[in-house]
C-alpha cells in the first residue's frame, strides 16, 4: 500500500515536472516589475478612489447645506412675497381711501364755496337793504331810530317815545309815519321775514289795567306794530313773528334815566330767507 502511494506520488511528479516550462531570468524579472507597477497603480488608484470619496463626501455635505440655505431662503422669499401682497393689498386699499377722501374734499370744498357765495350774497342783499332803511327814515334818526347790522340781520330800532305815548299800547301819528316808510322798503322785498320785538326798562308797570306787567307790555307793544304792518301796511302775515322780551335785553344797563329811555324800544329784526343755504346744508 504505501508502495502504491510512493508510486502515485512520483508519477505526479513526474507529470508535473513535464508540464511546467522553465522561466528565464529576465521573463522572471520582467513579470516581477510588472507586478510591482500593478501594486504601485493599485496603491495610486486605491488612493484615488479614497479622495474621490472624501469628495463625495465633501459635496454631499455642501450639498446639504446649500438645500437648507435654499430652504431658508425659499422660506424668507415666500413670507416677503406674503408680506408684499399684504402690504400691495394695503396700499391699494389706502390709495382707495385717498381717492374717495380726495372726491368727497372735492364736493365739500365747492358746497363750502356755494355756502360762502350764498353768505356773501346775502351780506351783500343786508348792506343794502341797511341804506335802503337807512335814506327811507332818515327823517325819522333823531327822534330815536337806529338801522344797524348784527350777526348779519338789519336791525331797525324805534324807542317807544316814537310810536307810544307813555304807558300806552296804541301807536301815534308819528309812529305810523315811521312804520310807513319802513313797510314801503319791506313790501318791496318778499324774501326778507320780521321779527318785531318788544322791550322795557326795569321799572314796574303801574296802573296800566288789564297789563300786568313789563313782559305784558312788551308783548302787546310788538302785536300793535305786528297789527299795523298787516292791517294797514298789507304785509304778508307769514313774514312777521311778534315777540315780548320784556326787560330782560336791554341795550344799556345802566341805571340811569337815559338808559332806561333807550332799553325802552321797538326792534324790527329783519332776516333774508334762507331755504337756498338751508336746502344745500342739508343735501
């Protein structure tokens, strides 16, 4: 048996020292260059690809960075973009409001001009109706009769020595003279209205009947110039309001005798109408 095995073993032996081709030294030495050339690329290309990986690395880092800052940048843009429309929409909203604050400034600056042109009209209307009054009872300015202007009415001033005599409610020739030429200017202007207003002194009524008082007296004083104007002068009824202010309006408070002689008085309160101003007011 192990005869048999020393023989197999030869005889492989044998085979393969038949087989194999004996190499030179220089094919010996070239293949060995070869080979340390291959492991010195290996060694290169090994070092290549670690790099390459480094890199890869590296961008894939950048990379990350950059999608966040994109990201954070995408997110900023997206809230401006919010911000600029709210804002656009604001502005639009705010020019809007300009605009329409701009018109109705527009309509209120030519209805403030309508209302100063009607103003100045009926100042001027006032002033003239004053030198109309004024040149119609210049007969009448020394015996107690005043026209002035107030808070743009003309205000016709009689004392009671001019149309009363003393205590009484009933108007005298030369009282009726004075009313005369008063309704003569008035009848020829239809859009002014009357106020005729009574006023005393201070002192009380005394053995007068029926007239209980100042207030009494004064009231019964306009009615009389109110009656007058109507029943003899053929004013329009409608134009005329009578009122008593008894002493409580005097024009002079002084307690004295002069005083008490003016605060004794007739005061027609002439007025234009006024429906054109009213009328554009209340539009």
């Amino acid at each position: 048996m192990i005869k048999l095995r020393y023989l197999l073993i030869g005889v492989v032996l044998c085979a393969t020292m038949h087989s194999c081709k004996v190499m030179s030294t220089k094919a010996y030495k070239s293949m060995v260059a070869e080979r340390d050339s291959l492991s010195t690329r290996t060694t290169s290309l090994e070092a290549q690809v670690d790099e390459l990986k480094a890199d890869t690395a590296r961008m894939h880092r950048a990379l990350a960075e950059l999608n966040t800052k994109y990201n954070e940048l995408n997110d900023g843009y997206n809230l401006l973009n919010a911000s600029y429309t709210q804002a656009n929409s604001k502005l639009n909203k705010t020019s809007s409001q300009v605009s329409q604050l701009s018109s109705d400034l527009q309509k209120r600056e030519a209805r403030l001009k309508e209302v100063e042109d009607i103003l100045k009209r009926r100042d001027e209307a006032t002033n003239a109706l004053k030198a109309k009054l004024q040149q119609a009872l210049l007969g009448f300015q020394q015996s107690g009769l005043s026209v002035d202007i107030r808070d743009g009415k003309v205000y016709v001033s009689l004392t009671d020595k001019l149309l009363f005599p003393s205590g009484s409610i009933v108007i005298d020739d030369k009282g009726k003279a004075a009313l005369k030429q008063v309704a003569v200017v008035l009848n020829k202007e239809p859009n002014i209205n009357l106020a005729i207003e009574g006023h005393t002194d201070d002192k009380k009524v005394l053995n007068l009947g029926q007239i209980k008082d100042n207030w009494d007296l004064s009231v019964l004083r306009a009615t009389s110039v109110s009656r007058y104007m109507v029943e003899t002068e053929n004013m329009d009824p409608k134009r005329i309001t009578a009122t008593g202010k008894g002493q409580y309006q005097p024009i002079d408070p002084a307690n004295t005798p002069e005083a008490r002689a003016r605060n004794r008085r007739i005061e027609i309160v002439l007025t234009p109408k006024l429906d054109e101003l009213y009328n554009l007011i209340t539009k």
